[in-house]
C-alpha cells in the first residue's frame, strides 16, 4: 500500500524552500530549488543525522532568492537533550545582522527565534527531550512554535523579517562558528509559506516516521 508524502505535496506546490534529511548520509537538497548543503569535514552524518562534533562543525547553505523570505516555515528534527546557551539550530545570518534565527536557551530549555531586528524572543515551554521542533513567522505578527508537532503558543512581539539579506544559511552553528548545537540534527524543512497546525502534524509525523531505506522520492 503506498503512503501518501506530505512532503512531496509541499513540493509539488512549489511550498518548499529547502528540505535536507541528513539521514540519508548526504546535505542535498530535495526540495527542487538546488539550496544544497556543505559540510565541513568535521561534521559526521550517520542514521540519526548530522553531528557537529568540533569547534568548526558546520553546515553552510548558499544564499538565494528562495530563502529570502519574510513568511515561512522552519521544522527541525533532531535530538534536543543537550541545550548549550544560544546554541543555533538555523541561522540565516552574517556580521550585518540576521533575517532568521532558530536558538536555543539553556537556562529553561527554551526555543527562541531571532529576526531581523535583530531581537531574540523565548519560548517559555520546556522544550528539552523533545524530537521536533517547527516555527511560523510572518513579517509584522507574532511567530508561533511548534513542538512535536503540537502548537507551543505565540512568542510576545511581531517578528520583524526582511527578505534583503544575501547571508549564508547556516544549520548546526552561528557564522563566525560559535553557538554550535549540541545534538544531532536529523532534518530540516523550510516552507516559503506558513504552515496551519494540521500541516504541522503531518511533517512531524512524516518525518519522524521516514525510512530512508522506503525512500518517498
């Protein structure tokens, strides 16, 4: 019996900015826009995805236009155990400042997003032990998270997202290679558009559930 690909639906409605399942043992991009990703070659990719081991672990993306945006998805997911203080997930980001971040706070296991402002704002949620974590942000309203699928509430100010920056993406760590994220980091989505909740839930359960030796491409 086939299975129905949310993913490929995403795609086949040009929703998709990016999609990398590091899982697969490469950083390629399946989303149909060529936003490959470049390892370092500190960086090991194994069945539970990509681990930054060393200082200069990273996965870098090159900037272009399908990732400039100021309305979108970004879901992650990983293994979110070791929370190591303002540690990036994904970072659309360069000296001049940041059009989209996705952090993590130590302190209170939290899942922050920084914009272009640049302004970091905190999920109050225990987000530590969790599998998946999904964030809408749309220029001028307040970013939502998600949390295995399952929406985490609103974040308190409107998001303040320019779609000007020709910064590399960069998943795993900050661009001058601090900040680096603690834990494997299995898959990561990003929409051109924001996801409804029932959207949400179906990426969370496609991707947790994906078998990469069933592949859906």
């Amino acid at each position: 019996m086939s299975r129905r690909s949310f993913l490929l639906d995403l795609k086949a409605e040009g929703a998709l900015a990016l999609w990398h399942d590091y899982r697969r043992g490469d950083a390629q991009d399946m989303s149909g826009n060529g936003n490959h990703g470049t390892p370092t070659d500190s960086v090991i990719l194994d069945r539970n995805g990509a681990k930054f081991p060393a200082t200069a672990s990273i996965i870098t993306v090159a900037d272009h236009l399908s990732l400039r945006l100021t309305a979108l998805s970004i879901v992650v997911l990983g293994q979110f155990q070791n929370f190591l203080d303002n540690a990036r997930i994904i970072s659309k980001r360069d000296v001049s400042g940041s059009s989209y971040e996705m952090v993590l706070k130590n302190a209170a296991s939290q899942l922050g997003i920084v914009d272009s402002t640049p302004t970091q704002q905190l999920l109050t949620q225990q987000t530590k032990g969790t599998n998946c974590f999904g964030l809408n942000a749309t220029n001028g309203e307040k970013p939502e998270a998600f949390v295995d699928g399952i929406s985490g509430g609103l974040y308190g100010a409107n998001a303040v997202l320019t779609d000007t920056s020709a910064s590399v993406l960069n998943i795993g760590s900050f661009y001058n290679l601090t900040f680096k994220f603690g834990d494997h980091i299995g898959a990561v989505v990003i929409a051109n558009r924001v996801l409804t909740a029932t959207e949400h839930a179906k990426l969370y359960g496609e991707l947790a559930n994906q078998d990469w030796g069933q592949r859906v491409l």
